[in-house]
C-alpha cells in the first residue's frame, strides 16, 4: 500500500479554502495510487486559538460538514481508480459545550474512525480544548489498520505503545511542530516505530501563524526505525510503501537461536505500575 504524507501550510480561521486545499491535495496523491492521505494537525482550521471563544466556532460535529467533505472527494478518487482512498487529518471537535483536538479518518462510506487528543501542551488551541476522553484505537482502512495521535502524544510513548497492542500497523501522527520540536522530528519518530515494530508518519505544517512558524520536517518510517521519506520545510508531499504483514511481525530474528528480538513477548507489564500512580512531579497550570 503506498501512504502519503502532506506536508502544506494552512489558512488560520479559513476552514473552507483549507478544504478545496485538501481536496485538491488527496487528488494529486490519488493520481499517484495512494491509498491513504494523511494531512497535519489542524489541518482544516488552523491552531493559533487565543481563547475557548475563538475557536468555538471552528469546532464541528463529528461526522459533519468537514468529514461529509472529505469523504465525498474519497468516494470521488476511489470511484476513478482502483482501490478505495482514506485521509486523516486534523481539526476541532464540537460536542456539547466542550470542543476537542481531534484528528478523523474518513474513507469512501464516510466516518471511520476519530481520535481526541489526549496530551495537551501549554500552546495555541491546546490551552481551551478538552482533553480526550475516549481509549486508544485501530481502524481498518483497506487492509490497514490504522491508529491515530495527535503531536505532543508522541512525546508520551504509552499513547504509541497503546495503538501497537491493540494491532495497528501503522500510526499517523498530524502535528504542528514549532521551533523546539526538532529533536521529536529527527529522532523521537523513528523510536516510536522501531520500539512498537510499526509504521509511523509524522505529518507536520509549515507556513507561519500569530507568531509561531512551523519547521515541517515531516517523516515516514517503518518497523525497524529506519527513515522511508522526509521532508524539509517546504510545502511537499511524501509517498512510502507500507506492508502490513511487516508490521504483524514483531519477532526480529538477527541469528536464528542466538541473536531474536521481541519486544511484545519480553514485555513485563507487572512492572510497570508506577507509570500508572499519582506522583509529584507536575506543577500547577491554569486552562481555559
């Protein structure tokens, strides 16, 4: 299955034309027989909110207006080729009172999945959503199974390591990378892949919003770590072959019955309550 990545800058406050970008982006990747494309955090509304009431009215549904229109430009591609076409990308989740940073996976049939962003940096939009409410989980996308975070999640590797033992083969991360987050780009990724044995794409922005610049450096990897694609900081788009059987294969065998490695059957879960208990180490923060 070849996967894209879509390395784009994006309008602050302008959900429409952030759409027709979109849409125009998951026709190029189709043209070159992608299955899945993945776009950045954000993606449809921007991500430099001052306030809870800013941002409100960015927030959608879900499924809603943006979802219905992502996957009718899927249904548009997979009709004119031969195999059905899948996007994740970000954008603000509206339920209820409170609104969410959410990154969706939508395909030919609408709505396939949605993920809430769990871990909240002191930054931008992240300062008034909700945190995620809802566990960790792996979506079927022709064949692959898919597992969504959102940028600051991968500095956390419980929230990788979650989607790996639920089965994903592959997990899309769209972030909006500052300047500060170039060692999470240049290393972090590839040791979230090689640790879980999975697919990972980092899809980051570029272009600058409110002061903030975002430094791209997008990035595919696969199940030994090792760099497929990878951006700089200009607007790009990156292709990668994945192979989910590769990704269901967690025994690496170096010299067989002198030098395997299997990082889900040597894992010791009775150990690791301490990731689980109160501590001491947090201080104070205020949100919105």
């Amino acid at each position: 299955m070849l996967v894209a990545a879509v390395q784009m800058d994006v309008s602050f406050a302008e959900p429409d034309a952030n759409l027709r970008r979109m849409q125009a982006y998951l026709r190029e990747t189709a043209s070159e027989r992608a299955s899945l494309t993945i776009f950045p955090e954000c993606a449809v509304t921007g991500y430099c909110f001052e306030s809870l009431a800013e941002a409100r009215p960015f927030a959608e549904p879900v499924p809603g207006p943006a979802t219905g229109h992502m996957a009718r430009a899927c249904r548009e591609v997979s009709a004119a080729g031969d195999a059905p076409q899948f996007a994740v990308f970000g954008m603000l989740e509206a339920d209820g009172d409170r609104i969410f940073n959410a990154a969706v996976l939508v395909g030919p049939n609408g709505l396939v999945g949605v993920y809430r962003k769990v871990h909240l940096p002191f930054l931008g939009v992240d300062m008034h959503t909700a945190h995620g409410d809802r566990p960790f989980a792996v979506h079927e996308a022709g064949g692959l199974r898919v597992g969504m975070n959102i940028c600051y999640d991968a500095a956390f590797p419980e929230a990788a390591r979650a989607l790996a033992l639920r089965g994903a083969d592959l997990i899309a991360l769209p972030t909006n990378w500052p300047p500060g987050a170039e060692c999470v780009a240049g290393h972090v990724i590839n040791t979230r892949a090689m640790e879980n044995a999975v697919y990972y794409a980092a899809v980051n922005r570029v272009g600058a919003e409110r002061g903030f610049t975002f430094i791209g450096q997008s990035r595919i990897c696969d199940p030994s770590g090792r760099t497929l694609a990878e951006a700089a900081g200009n607007e790009t788009v990156l292709f990668a072959e994945v192979d989910p059987a590769r990704a269901r294969q967690k025994r690496v065998v170096r010299v067989p019955g002198k030098h395997e490695i299997d990082r889900f059957a040597d894992r010791r879960p009775e150990m690791y309550g301490p990731l689980v208990e109160p501590h001491q180490l947090a201080g104070p923060r205020t949100r919105s």
